[in-house]
C-alpha cells in the first residue's frame, strides 16, 4: 500500500511539474500582453473565444494599426443592411481597402462590435487603419440623392426627368401626382376640381431624398413646401382681385413661363388681370405650348407657336380660342410668380411683346402695340 501511495504522489509531482512549466509563462505572457504599457491590445483573461482573438491581434497588432497604403485613393463603399461583418471585411479586403478580412473580423469580434457597424454608403480610403475603417462604419448615413426642379416645368416634363434621371418611374409618379390622393391632408387644394393632377401646385425646389426615392414622398415634400411658401395670407389675396386662390396658380403658371426678367413679373400679372376684367382672351403662347405637349419633331416640350397654331389647336388651354383663363395651370410656378399674381403692379397696360425674347415692351393700347412692335421688326 505504501508503495501504490507513493507512486501516486510521484506522478501527481510530475503533473504539477509539468503544468508549471506551461501555465506559469503562459501567465506571465498574458500579464505582460494585457498591461497597458505593452502595447494598444490588451488581452482579457475571458472566454477561450475571447482570449484566442485577443492573442491574435496581439500577435498582428502592427498590421491591424497600420494602414494597407501611406496614402490612398478614396473609394465608396457601401454597407448593406443586414450584412455581416465577416462579409464586410471580405469584400473590404476584395476592394482592396484593407489588408486582411480575417484580421478585421478578429477585431469586430473582440472588440463586440457587429451589432454597432451601420448599413450606408461611405467613402473609405486603404490609407485607414483597421481600427480608423470601423470607426467610420459605425456612423453610417443613409444614401441620398439630390433632386432640383427648376421653375416653369409641367408635370409630364418633371416625370420624363426623374425616370431619365433613374430617380423613379415616370409613371408612377402621374399616378401619385393627383389631387384626390391629398385634397384631405392640404387645405389649399379645396378649390382644385375633382380628378384634376397636382399641375401647379408641386412646388419647384431642390429636395434631398432618400435612395430608392418614392413618388409619394417627393410629391409629399414638395406639397409641404408649397404650404410652407404660400402663405395662408398670401392665398387670402386672391379674393380681393375678384379671383379663387386656384385661379390666382392658374394665372401665377402662365407668368412663369411668359416672364424672363424678375422684375417684370407684377407687369405681367398686372397685364393679364386687366384683360380678364375688360373680359379680353388672354392670348397667352404659352398655354397654347401647353396645348401642343411634346413636340417630337423638336424632341422638347415648349415648343415656339405659329399664328396657325395659335388659332387652329382646339383645347380648352388655348388661351387665344377661349376667353378667361384655362382650367388648370400649365406649370409649377416658383413663389415669385405667385406673389406677382397676389401683389400685381397697378397698370393700364394691356399688351406686350418681346423683341428680343428676354424684356418685354408694354402697351396700353392695340395701336400703340403694333406702333412698337413696327418699330422693332415684329
């Protein structure tokens, strides 16, 4: 028995012996890897998972802080939503923006930080860290595109340009573009008739959307907008010129595209407000641009009329055949525009034409029309 006993405490020494040599260093490698002072990494005594990333970034620490180039060319990258971050590094390193998508992993999952990386679009450079990449990756911003909608386009011109722009389908936006879909949420659209489009009233801006960019909340911006710009006292306006406030969009859409210089505005308005009291047509080439729609052979939409055209295009938008104004507006008016209609210049002119497509020459009567359009070749 004492000889069993004695054996067995033999072969525990030698296991105790043996576990020394490898625990004891191990130990002290591990002290002096999770000090502070030996260097940026610092190993936690944790999980086997834990300590295994620990050890191996410890062991790459100066490939993970320095970065794949001195210098590097910016390149986009994006983040999509759901990705996971071994896929990130993989196609990181494909991009050639870091040196290792192992290594990257090993640092996401020390660190615990999958569930901080965010889905957007970035501009990264291989002259980043590791480190100074997931920093960036963790403050992300959602892809957006800027839309600007210059003044005087009609609806079906805006729709060609956001499809051709890839934007969104032209389609689909005619189809959210009508007033029954938002008479309920904007009380400026009351005096829209049933069924009509937003013509008019989708005010022209520069608009930051999302990306994808859907009709409902660009035509929802741009409703806002119109609210925001015209004022409940502007619209208040239109009844002391005899006129409905969408009357006064009416007239405001026809200035747009009539007036080239700013300042002319009020003089325009001015004009054709006098016309419509003395019940005069308003012989506006515009609405009969309107009429004509795209003109294919000229591959534009506002086309130059002719006097032929002026008189033989049967529509209710053609201001030379129809008296008043036409059932709807033919573009959207900027805020100048409308507020030269509400606050028109005080005039007793009744015509105008332009010699020279930008300024414009009034008059107060026909003869004194056709005196000056003689005198400058018209």
């Amino acid at each position: 028995m004492l000889k069993k006993a004695l054996k067995l405490l033999l072969f525990f020494l030698a296991i105790s012996a043996m576990l020394a040599v490898v625990i004891v260093p191990a130990v002290a490698i591990v002290k002096i890897i999770s000090s502070p002072s030996s260097g940026k990494i610092q190993v936690k005594l944790g999980s086997p998972a834990e300590l295994y990333y620990g050890l191996y970034l410890w062991l790459h620490q100066d490939e993970l802080q320095r970065p794949l180039l001195p210098t590097g060319t910016p390149v986009p990258f994006t983040v999509y939503p759901g990705e996971s971050p071994y896929s990130i590094g993989e196609r990181l390193e494909e991009a050639g923006i870091i040196s290792s998508a192992k290594l990257f992993y090993a640092y996401i999952r020390y660190k615990n930080l999958g569930q901080t990386l965010e889905a957007g679009d970035y501009i990264l450079s291989p002259g980043m860290s590791i480190p100074e990449i997931v920093s960036v990756l963790q403050h992300g911003r959602a892809k957006e595109i800027t839309v600007t909608i210059p003044e005087g386009w009609r609806m079906e011109q805006l729709a060609d340009y956001l499809e051709e722009q890839e934007i969104m389908s032209a389609e689909e936006f005619l189809a959210w573009a009508k007033v029954d879909l938002w008479v309920d949420r904007y009380d400026f659209l009351k005096e829209v008739p049933e069924g009509a489009s937003l013509e008019g009233y989708l005010f022209p801006d520069t608009y930051r959307l999302p990306f994808p960019a859907s009709p409902k909340d660009l035509i929802a911006r741009m409703l806002e907008n119109f609210e925001a710009k015209v004022t409940p006292e502007m619209r208040a306006k239109a009844s002391e010129l005899g006129l409905t406030f969408h009357q006064a969009v009416i007239l405001a859409s026809i200035v747009e595209k009539e007036a080239v210089l700013p300042e002319e505005r009020p003089l325009i308005a001015g004009v054709f407000l006098n016309r419509l009291r003395k019940k005069m047509p308003l012989q506006a080439d515009p609405t009969v641009q309107y009429a004509k729609g795209y003109d294919k052979t000229a591959g534009r939409w506002w086309s130059p009329i002719t006097i032929e055209e002026a008189i033989s295009i049967q529509s209710p938008y053609n201001t030379y055949l129809n008296l008043g104004l036409p059932p709807g507006p033919i573009c959207s008016p900027g805020l100048e525009s409308i507020k030269a209609v509400l606050y028109p210049a005080k005039t007793d002119y009744l015509f105008f034409f332009s010699p020279d497509g930008s300024s414009h020459i009034f008059s107060k009567t026909y003869e004194e029309h056709l005196e000056k359009q003689k005198q400058h070749g018209k």
